[in-house]
C-alpha cells in the first residue's frame, strides 16, 4: 500500500458508481467516459485514429464483494486478457472482503470479526493486510489525527443497531440513549490496542473497545488493486462503492477519465441528486464521504453513518468532502476526518498535507476548494 504519511466515500460517480446504502444496494452504472464529455480539450492526434488503435475498452461489474458495487474500465487489446484481469481483481477483493469483514467468520481467517472477538483475550495473529491497515491507522492516532477513528467501534456498533432496527422498522425507528453511546465512548482509545510488529498480531488492553474499520477498508482494497491494475492494465478505472481509482489516462484519445462528484443537497440515496461536478483524473484516486450514504429517519430527520466522536452524533458540519490525491486509504481517511471538522480546520489540514485535494459541500450548499482543486474541477476552470 502507498505509505502516505499524514499523516480519507464517494462519489465520485458518474463514473460509475454507486453504492449502496446501508439497505438494498441501489446501484447506477454510469460509464463516465460516455456520460461526460471529456474536458481534455485536444482532441487525439489524427495518427492515433480510433479505427487502428489496438485498445479497446472493456467493462466490468460485481456486485459480490464488499456489499457495494464494484466497477473496473479498462483499455486491453482483447476481450479474454481483461476478463483475465477483472477476474483476479475481483478475487483479491474478495480476499480484502473476507479480512476486514467485521460480521462474518471464515473458517481458519483471523478477520476483523475474529479479531473484535478474541484479542481482548491474547494477541490474535492477523493477516498482513489487515496488520498494515491497524498500524497505518494507529499511526494517524498518534500524530493526533483522531476524527477519524477505527477504534470507535463500540459506539459505531450502537448507531449500527438502531439504524438496522429503524431501517427495517421506520415506524418505531429511535436514537441511541446517550448514556449507551457515552458509556461506549470510554472504551474508544487507540492507546489500548497493542499491534506486535514481529507476531503480526493485536491485542485489546480494554475488553469492551472493538474496531470498525468502515472509514478505510475500501481504500486500502482499492489501492492494492490499483497497484495490481499499474502492474497488467495501466490504463484502468476503478470504483469500489465509491472509492475511485484512475490509472492512467483513458487509451482512446481523452487525457483524462471523467469522475463525478454526486450533488449532495438533491440526494436522498447514493447515485440519486444529480452530479455536482465533474474531475478531470489520471494517476489519482477521489473518495467522497456524504450525508446520504447509510442513514435512517427519525421523526422526520435523517440521522446518517459518519458519527463525530466528540458529540457522539451524526456530524451535521458537511454535505459532503471529496477527497482527491494518490493513496486512496489517505483519502478515505480523510473524507470522514474532514466530514468531521469544521471547514475551518479542515481547510487548515488539507492546505498542510501535500497532494491532497479537497470539495467540501456545506450545509447551505456552499461549495468549497482547496486551490489546486481548479485543476481537475470543471465547475473551477480558470478560477
Ligand atoms: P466513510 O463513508 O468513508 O466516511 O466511512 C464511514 C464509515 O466509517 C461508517 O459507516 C462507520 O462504519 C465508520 N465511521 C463513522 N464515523 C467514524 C469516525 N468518526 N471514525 C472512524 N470511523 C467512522
Ligand atoms: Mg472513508
């Protein structure tokens, strides 16, 4: 995984994605390269006409991985060398799925389930991928970077029970008591989480703290795959539920993949609302956390997933936080992180980590940008 020291979903979409909210995946498949113009304003050299170019552009789709919508676009010369491709992209996720799911066991794995289990008892022995995200995680802790918390997973599971429940009951649907949700933040310190670099393992000093790696599972799956990607299909698009990897530039002339970024205020589900905007990328990954995504209804208001760890409460600070550099678990990270903060402290974080990219959509509808966000936002050309 690309190591980005600062020391973080999505939508990126219009590329394709969507995803699923905590329910019934409503899934839109929008081929971006066909949905948006391109904004590469050179048209393709007349050598390089369509007609001789041994690329052609394939398609992938699945939705058996990661409960969300899985999209890969990829320039290949035929047909049996991409499905060879997705096919093997598909089963690493697979893998990746397996590790960090948190509510399933698979015999003989040490998953996150396993893990939120047994390692209050001893040092459980984990799986690397699943070693390397903990420790990346717990060094973002330690620099002090704390909105973004995969500790947190005793309060995240209490939220997870009520909007299951209300979900599938909207009628009766309620909040979490307070002093549930307060008595679960005692037990939310990284400090208790000892990971041995040399067993490979973790150990829970507090019984009561659990992990929930929902903010940045996706973006560690989607940078190990896009390394796969680099490494057989440098030309590739991939979207995982929302976290976007754009490989190199589209082989059919456009000098950029077109990644949109949903319209927050208008949505009510992941892919609904309209786009926003539209990114011009290569060579990047854009993750968007939203307000949309994962929510249930209580007397009227929405209550979504991305809970803010000094309230306890949904954040209500963002519509939305697009997130655009080249680790994609950095930017998943930091959508939620920065989904969290208020713009202000947002704003000073990302102007202090290099390559990274930020749109924010207040709650008014306010659109914000860090600077070099003009270079790949249509809506900011030439601003
Ligand atoms: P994302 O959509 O990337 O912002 O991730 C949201 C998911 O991360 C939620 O569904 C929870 O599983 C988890 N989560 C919510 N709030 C936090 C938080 N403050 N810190 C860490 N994980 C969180
Ligand atoms: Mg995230």
């Amino acid at each position: 995984m690309k190591k980005t020291k600062i020391s973080k979903a999505v939508l990126s979409f219009l590329l394709i994605l969507t995803l699923c909210t905590g329910c019934a995946p409503a899934s839109v498949i929008t081929d971006p390269t066909a949905a948006v113009p391109t904004a590469s304003p050179a048209p393709p050299p007349a050598d390089a006409s369509a007609e001789e170019s041994p690329w052609h552009k394939f398609t992938r789709t699945d939705m058996s991985v990661f409960d969300t919508v899985i999209s890969l676009i990829g320039f290949a010369k035929e047909q049996a060398e991409f499905d060879a491709i997705a096919d093997e992209a598909v089963r690493r996720l697979r893998e990746f799925d397996h590790i960090f799911d948190g509510y399933n066991e698979y015999e003989g794995l040490h998953n996150l389930y396993y893990v939120n289990r047994y390692a209050a008892q001893e040092p459980v022995e984990i799986p690397e991928p699943l070693f390397d995200l903990l420790s990346w995680c717990k060094e973002q802790w330690e620099a002090g970077l704390r909105e973004t918390n995969v500790a947190m997973g005793a309060v995240l599971s209490i939220w997870h029970e009520y909007r299951d429940a209300g979900t599938k009951n909207p009628d009766a649907a309620q909040l979490p008591p307070m002093e549930d949700l307060q008595s679960a933040s005692q037990h939310v310190s990284f400090d208790q989480v000892t990971l041995d670099e040399e067993k490979h393992t973790v150990f829970f000093s507090d019984p009561a703290l659990t992990l929930d790696i929902g903010a940045v599972a996706k973006g560690y799956a989607a940078d190990a795959i896009a390394d796969y990607l680099y490494s057989v299909m440098p030309s590739f698009l991939l979207s995982l539920g929302g976290n976007v990897y754009a490989g190199q530039p589209p082989l059919d002339g456009r000098a950029a993949w077109a990644v949109g970024v949903q319209d927050p205020k208008h949505s009510t589900e992941v892919g609904s609302g309209g786009v926003l905007d539209v990114l011009d990328v290569h060579d990047k990954t854009v993750v968007t956390s939203g307000d949309y995504w994962r929510y249930y209804v209580v007397d009227g208001e929405r209550y979504h997933h991305i809970i803010d760890p000094e309230t306890l409460m949904p954040s209500r600070k963002m519509l939305s936080v697009t997130i655009l550099c080249d680790s994609s678990v950095l930017a998943d990270f930091l959508s939620t992180a920065l989904f969290v903060l208020s713009y202000e402290d947002g704003r000073k974080l990302a102007d202090s980590l290099e390559g990274v990219e930020v749109m924010w959509v207040l709650p008014d509808g306010t659109v914000e940008a860090t600077e070099g966000m003009a270079d790949y936002a249509r809506s900011l050309r030439g601003r």
